[in-house]
C-alpha cells in the first residue's frame, strides 16, 4: 500500500473511498443528497409533512389532543390522548379525516387511518 508517504499512513487530504477516484468538481445535488441521508434530514422533513398534513385534516380541536405515529405500509397511525377522543375520531370523523389526508399527501397511498390510545 503505497501511499506516498514514508510510514504508509494516508494524508488526511486524499481520498479515502475505495471506488475509482472522481476527476473535477462534484454537482451540489449529490453532496446534499449525502448530507440528508447521513444526518437523517429527509425523515425529518418527511414526518414533519405527516404532522402538517394531520393537523390540517384533523383541524385544531383534534390535533391538540393527538400525536402522529407515522405512516406504515400505507396505514397512517395516530395516538390520541383518551378513549372519548379515539372514539369520537374513529366513529365519526374518520373517514372526512381519511379523504382529507389522501388529498394533502398527494401522491402517498394512504389505505386506512388507525388510532391508539396514549
């Protein structure tokens, strides 16, 4: 392992990929696209869309007493403060919440909406 230095060792300055070394500057895309995934900002970004989405849908009265889960297998899950919120939620507003949901996640297959208590 010749690295041009006397013990071997690297200079901090090289390379240290083991894929073939990039000629010329790299695009701004990429880098911040490294820099998202390493610092977990897209899933940041991501709940934080479900948290929008969710208090929009639900409306304030809701959404103060409930706290997104997350999205799973197209599933959207919502914990919610007691048994009377649950209830009123699931039995009476779950499906204008539901509709409204699919319509501000555009894109996102969301199959159903389901509540825990918490």
């Amino acid at each position: 392992m010749a690295t041009g230095q006397p013990n071997g060792r690297q200079r901090s300055w090289e390379s240290r990929s083991t894929g073939p070394a990039k000629e010329g500057p790299e695009r701004l895309a990429e880098i911040l696209s490294r820099l998202f995934t390493a610092r977990g900002w897209g899933r940041r970004q991501d709940r934080l869309r479900l948290d929008e989405a969710w208090a929009a849908a639900a409306g304030p009265e809701f959404a103060r007493h409930t706290r997104v889960i997350g999205l799973r297998r197209g599933v959207f899950e919502v914990e919610v403060a007691n048994a009377v919120v649950r209830q009123e939620l699931a039995h009476f507003h779950k499906r204008r919440v539901l509709d409204a949901l699919r319509t501000k996640l555009a894109g996102v297959t969301i199959g159903d909406l389901k509540f825990r208590s918490g």
